[in-house]
C-alpha cells in the first residue's frame, strides 16, 4: 500500500506539484490519441487567441526555443492546421496563421482538456472551482510578472 508522507502532504507546492503531474499526464494521453502534444495545443490557441505572428515572436511569446518551435510549426503545417508565409516586406521574416483544420482541432483539444478538468475538480463544487482557479490565476500571474 502507497502511502505519502504526511509531512509531504503538508507542503502546498507538493500537492500542486502532484495534481500538477497527474492533469497533466491525462491531457497528454487524450493529446497522444489525436496525434498531437501540449506544444500543439499551445501554439494553435496563441494563434487563435493573438492571430498571426512572426514564427520567431510566437516563440518569443511562448517561451519556446526558436528552434523547438520549428519543429511544432512544421508538424502543425504538415497536418493543415497552420499556414506558414514569407512577409513580402521582409523575406527573412515568416508569418504563422491557424487554419479553419487547426481550429477544429483546438477545439477538439479544448473539449478533452475541459474533461481533464471535470475528472480532476470532480471533488469540488462550482464555488470552489471558482475560488481556485482564482487562487491559481494571481499566483501564476505573481510567478511570470514580468516574464
């Protein structure tokens, strides 16, 4: 029989940490199943969320190695979920645009991230959902001030 420490689960970061790992693991599993990972998932919401954006300052806002973000752009065109376009007045400079497949398959995703979350809030009413997120929202915001 597992155990954990009770002196663990006195520590917050510890139980975020843990319900961090487990979300987690279960949203890249319904990923996984549609052939996709987080960073997909990532970079199809910032371009629906932000619209286009030059690959270079997608990886920039993301806080994602330019070259990673390569990597994720090419298997996102690969499939047509993104177009990618040279800007006429800078060659060098390429543009990033969802398409309406790449939408679709936000949306997809976005409805398996929101059962991720119904199975894992299970135990908590509406309100405290609410006060949690709202809790989780001023420390992620306290954390990346700046950033």
């Amino acid at each position: 029989m597992e155990e954990t420490p009770p002196s663990l689960l006195a520590l917050t970061p510890y139980l975020l940490s843990r319900v961090g790992k487990t979300a987690r693991g279960r949203i890249a599993e319904r990923l996984t199943a549609r052939e996709m990972r987080l960073w997909h998932m990532t970079v199809l919401a910032a371009l629906a969320d932000f619209g286009p954006h030059a690959q270079r300052d997608l990886a920039a806002r993301l806080r994602i190695d330019p070259s990673d973000v390569v990597k994720v752009l090419d298997e996102l065109a690969a499939a047509g979920r993104v177009e990618r376009a040279r800007d006429p007045a800078d060659r060098r400079r390429v543009t990033v645009t969802i398409t309406a497949a790449g939408r679709m398959a936000l949306s997809e995703l976005t409805t398996d991230a929101s059962a991720v979350q119904e199975e894992v809030l299970a135990p908590l009413d509406e309100g405290e959902r609410a006060v949690l997120h709202s809790l989780l929202r001023r420390i992620f915001t306290h954390l990346h001030k700046g950033t």
